[in-house]
C-alpha cells in the first residue's frame, strides 16, 4: 500500500505586506523518506514550514499535513500531535533549567520516550541543572533537539536544526535523522548544510524567492544531472547550447561548461556539430545543482571568476 504524503500543498502562498515569500507553492512530502528543504536566505522556508503548521495564516492556497488541513486550526492542531517540530529560533522557556524543561516536555507529550529523552541527556552532555538563559547557543539547539528527538511523531520537521552545532554534533544528528526515518518517521527538515542533506536525503526540494524551483529524488538527480565541459577550436556563443534540459552555461571564449538536468546527450551532439577538440561528461553534486538552479548567486560568482 503507498502511504498518504505527509505533506501537501497547492497554491499556498504568502505576503507580507507587499512582499512576496512564498509563491503557489506545490509540493508532496512523502510520509516514508527524509525530505531536504534548501533554498538561500529569505528564500521563504521558514514561512513555509510556519504555514504547514499553522502558525501564520497562508495568503492563499491550502494544503495538508498529515491528511488534515492547514488552513483548518482545530484539524491543524490535531495535526500537531503527531508532529515534533524545532523551530529557527529555537524558542525555549529561559528561567527553566535543562532538567525541568526536560520534565515539562515529558508530561506534555503522549508520545514522549523516557528511555530516549535520558540516552540523549547522557550523550548531548547537557548541564541538568543549569537554566536556558544560560546555556550556549549550541547547547540551546542540542536542548531544543532532544525535546523533539526524544519522541516518536509520524512527522518530524526540523528548521535548521544544525544551526550553531560542532561537527560532532552534526555527524550525531544525521545519523540520529536516519535512524528516526528507519523506525517510520517522515522527516522534513531545511538547511543550509548541504553536503549533510546529500549524505542523509532521499528528495531534494528547493525553494528559489518564494517558488519551487526543484522537487526531485536525489537517486535521479544523480542519474540525471550533467555536467558538460567543452573547448572549441573558435570562440563559440552561450545561445547555440540554450537547449531544452541546459540549466546553466558558463562560457569563456574557446571554454564552455554546461550543467544539464537532462538531455546531455543533446549538448554532446551540439559540441561534435561544433568540432569540439576536448569534450568531458561528469556527475554533479548537490552543491552544483543548487547554484545552478537558485538566482543571483550565480551571476555574482561568474563576475567574480
Ligand atoms: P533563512 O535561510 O535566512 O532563514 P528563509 O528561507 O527561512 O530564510 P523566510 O524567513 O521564510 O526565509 O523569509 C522569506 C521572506 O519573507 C523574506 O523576504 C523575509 O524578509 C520575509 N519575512 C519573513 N517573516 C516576515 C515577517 N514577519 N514580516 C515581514 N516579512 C517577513
């Protein structure tokens, strides 16, 4: 049986005022993989995932989360049960120590694992008895984590949940990541790691100024992005290699690089009818992609260079 996404939407939209951060959003979060949400500062994620949840109102369009619907706050807010969700800016009572917010949490939530909660006290090495206001920016995360990690949600979205973590810490949480997506657990988390997101993510969405500008697997973005690198015997202009499939061309005099999304095989065939005297065909990373599919960036770079 193919379980219900975890997430739908269409059309869902936000302004602020006059400004746009969100755009006819539609996308499918799969109940049964781990989704990496990507985009560039002020791309619209957090909007996004505030909407999902119904902390703010969506300007237009509506969506599921766990089969209810967003718009709807009493089915949002059943919704809500079965999601644990760590917000950007890691909002935790400040006079609390870490101890009695750990107590707190653990009678608020049905689905709350003691065992887990106290693994994860020992391993993130908190200070039980000394108060939010007083922890580390990292130690505030590292708490704000294990009060989601330590239950067991059917969804569990993260916004930018390394954020302020050492490397140790990161390498704990992907692998933590894995093992809740294991036990049955959708995860859906933004970030801004993004050889992280590669390591641990079945699908890739990214968010370009307010619109989805990629939703694919990353088993068929590895199959199918390209990168093709050209050198002619004259200088040779970017519009002949504008072919359907190209999402960015980088081009200096007898040089030409061309990232492809599909159809390779077409830019070969342009580059041979162009007598290419050298001719390399290689996989990209998810790095590449997504400077190749977010605007702004690229152009700053390529005056740059
Ligand atoms: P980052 O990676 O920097 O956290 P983000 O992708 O999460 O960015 P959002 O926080 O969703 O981006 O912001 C999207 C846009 O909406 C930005 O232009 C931002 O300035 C704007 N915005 C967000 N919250 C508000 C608000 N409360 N009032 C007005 N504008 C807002």
């Amino acid at each position: 049986m193919i379980a219900a996404p975890a997430i739908q939407t269409s059309s869902l939209s936000k302004y602020y005022g006059r400004t746009s951060a969100v755009q006819n959003l539609d996308l499918v979060v799969e109940a049964n993989r781990i989704t990496g949400f990507l985009g560039r500062n002020g791309a619209g994620k957090s909007t996004t995932i505030k909407m999902l949840l119904g902390l703010i109102r969506p300007t237009g369009g509506d969506g599921t989360i766990l089969g209810r619907q967003i718009t709807n706050p009493e089915l949002n807010r059943q919704a809500r049960a079965h999601i644990a969700y760590v917000a950007e800016d890691k909002p935790l009572y400040r006079y609390l120590t870490v101890a009695q917010t750990v107590r707190f949490a653990a009678a608020f939530y049905r689905d709350w694992r003691c065992d887990v909660a106290g693994k994860l006290l020992r391993e993130y090495e908190l200070p039980l008895n000394r108060r939010v206001k007083a922890l580390s920016k990292g130690m505030r995360t590292k708490l704000a984590l294990l009060l989601a990690l330590a239950r067991k949600p059917e969804l569990l979205i993260l916004d930018e949940p390394t954020e302020g973590l050492d490397p140790v810490m990161i390498e704990h949480l992907m692998q933590t990541i894995v093992a809740r997506a294991a036990e049955g657990t959708a995860v859906f988390f933004s970030s801004h790691q993004i050889a992280e997101v590669e390591r641990v993510a079945d699908q890739v969405c990214i968010l370009d100024r307010g619109c989805l500008v990629l939703d694919r697997s990353l088993d068929s973005l590895r199959e199918s992005f390209r990168r093709v690198d050209m050198v002619f015997p004259v200088d040779v202009v970017e519009r002949e290699f504008q072919l359907p499939g190209v999402e960015r061309i980088r081009a200096n005099r007898r040089q030409m690089s061309v990232l492809t999304s599909a159809n390779a095989e077409g830019v070969i065939e342009r580059a041979r009818a162009f007598n290419a005297v050298s001719l390399e065909v290689a996989p990209v990373g998810l790095r590449d992609v997504f400077l190749a599919m977010v605007n702004g960036l690229e152009s700053a770079i390529g005056k740059e260079n």
